[in-house]
C-alpha cells in the first residue's frame, strides 16, 4: 500500500479514483478533467494498493474575500474509502498528510459532512458550525426579461468562466478563482440554470420552482443592483432564496441554515467571526 497525491495527469491513478468516486457518490470527474477544469487547486490525496485507489480525501485550494481581506481555505472533499478497506485508519492516515502540508501556510480549513460521521471530523480538531439563508419576499411588477443562455458547449462554457473570473463580488463572503469548482457544477447537473440580464450585463446562475426564485450566483464586470436582477425573473416570483450572504443585506430575513445530510465543519481561528458575521460557503463552491 502507498500514499499518492496530486496524480490528476496519472491515467491510471485518475481512471481508478473516478471508479471509486462512481461507486461512492456517483460521480465521474473525467469529462471535468478533459475539459481542463481540473486544476493544481483539486488535489487527491489516496491510498493505493495493487494500482487500485482504495481510500481518498482531496484538497481544494480556495480563496475568500471576508471582512476586506483576502483568505486562503482549504477544502476538503470526496472522502471515500473502498468498502473492503473500510474501519483500517486510511482516511486518519491522509488527514494527517493534509495537515502536515496545509496546516501552517492556511487560514482554514474546511468541509461538508454527510450525517453518518457527524462525530468523525472532530477527532481532527474540526468543530461543527451553522450558516445562514437570505429570504425575502417579492412584488415583481415586470415581465420576464432574464435571458436563458444555453450550456451546451465548450465555447459557451469557456465565456461563463471568463466572466466567473472577472467579476465584481456579488457576496460578502466571497470566493476568488474558483471558477473550476462553479464549472463542475453548471457543466455537468446545472447546465439548465444559467441567464443572462442585459440590463445589468450578469450571468446569473439561478434556479425558478413554482414562484420561488433560488438564486446561486451573479457574475457582473461591475457591482450590479441584485434587486433588479431579480425583477427580471418577472412578476410570477414572489420569494427569492439566496444560497450565498449577500453584501446589501437589507430587506433581507437572515434565518440558521442546514442542508439536509449536508454539515458544515470548520478548523482554524479564521473562523471565530464566521457565525457572528452570519455568512455562508456559497452552494456552488462546494466540493
């Protein structure tokens, strides 16, 4: 058995990862790979044995805007060990080479956990936390001007990720060149989620249930008026949720937030303003 890490460009190692991932979660990272949005920020680290990929925790490098200053997190995601190698220390031993290497050139680190191992991560120092959800409700009087922009192609994709990358911050707990972890997302389950507001000249990555608005991102060259980006979902929404702390926080219900089988933990004194100053890890840079 060995530890390996950042073997994205290994086609061996990458195939058997993706294997793991299928089998864990149902994911497949290759299309992701071969469209370039694998990147040194999402970094494997796994335990492999006979070429096989046994047991993985994988690092992202990420970057917050907070507070006026700039952040660097790490965090951790696709935890996920073979079922015959299970209840064997594998995931303790890779938690401990993530430390070794982040733990003093981070500010934080965290992660998403899945119900069952609630009392997993704070054997690692980690501590559980909540976020918080925008509400409010609307009186849209406009028609529907929001453009649909259809994700069907490289070309099209490659515009939205420069526009991710260039952009005025829309929240006030801001993500930095992230745009490979927002493609994973709008390439692959979220294709049918993308607008455009000519008025504000946003890509707006949102989604319309019944008249309920849930609005996951705005990515403009300059600070738009987030209101008028939802007047032009039309007079049919009434509520809007927004699943990232907006900076303009008036008018809005702020409410403790939990997505189901969805945890928030976090480690680092960086965090000890992050429940008072009542923000959120926006949903598309989760990994």
């Amino acid at each position: 058995m060995i530890f390996v890490k950042n073997y994205r460009d290994n086609d061996k190692f990458r195939s058997s990862f993706n294997e793991l991932a299928g089998k864990t979660f149902g994911l497949n990272f290759e299309d992701w790979y071969q469209n370039r949005y694998w990147t040194h920020k999402y970094n494997p680290y796994s335990m492999i044995e006979n070429g096989k990929v046994i047991a993985n925790v994988s690092v992202n490098l990420c970057d917050y805007l907070w507070k006026g200053k700039r952040w660097k997190f790490i965090q951790l995601g696709t935890v996920m060990t073979d079922e015959e190698y299970r209840n064997r220390g594998l995931i303790r031993q890779l938690m401990g080479e993530i430390d070794k290497d982040y733990s003093e050139i981070v500010d934080g680190i965290f992660l998403f956990a899945n119900d069952e191992v609630l009392d997993f991560y704070p054997k690692f120092g980690f501590q559980r936390s909540g976020e918080y959800e925008y509400v409010k409700n609307v009186m849209n009087t406009q028609e529907c001007s929001i453009e649909k922009v259809p994700m069907k192609s490289k070309e099209q994709w490659d515009m939205l990720e420069k526009r991710i990358n260039n952009c005025a911050a829309y929240s006030a707990f801001e993500p930095v060149g992230y745009s490979e972890l927002f493609m994973f997302y709008i390439t692959k389950f979220m294709q049918d989620t993308v607008y455009y507001c000519k008025e504000q000249d946003a890509y707006v990555i949102a989604e319309v249930e019944d008249s309920q608005l849930i609005l996951h991102g705005v990515f403009a060259k300059q600070e738009c008026d987030l209101d008028k980006v939802i007047a032009a979902f039309g007079k049919e929404i009434n509520k809007v949720r927004l699943t990232f702390a907006p900076i303009k926080k008036e008018g809005y219900e702020v409410l403790p937030y939990r997505a189901e089988d969805c945890t928030l933990f976090i480690k680092g004194e960086s965090f000890e303003d992050f429940m008072t100053d009542r923000v959120r890890f926006p949903e598309l840079a989760h990994a």
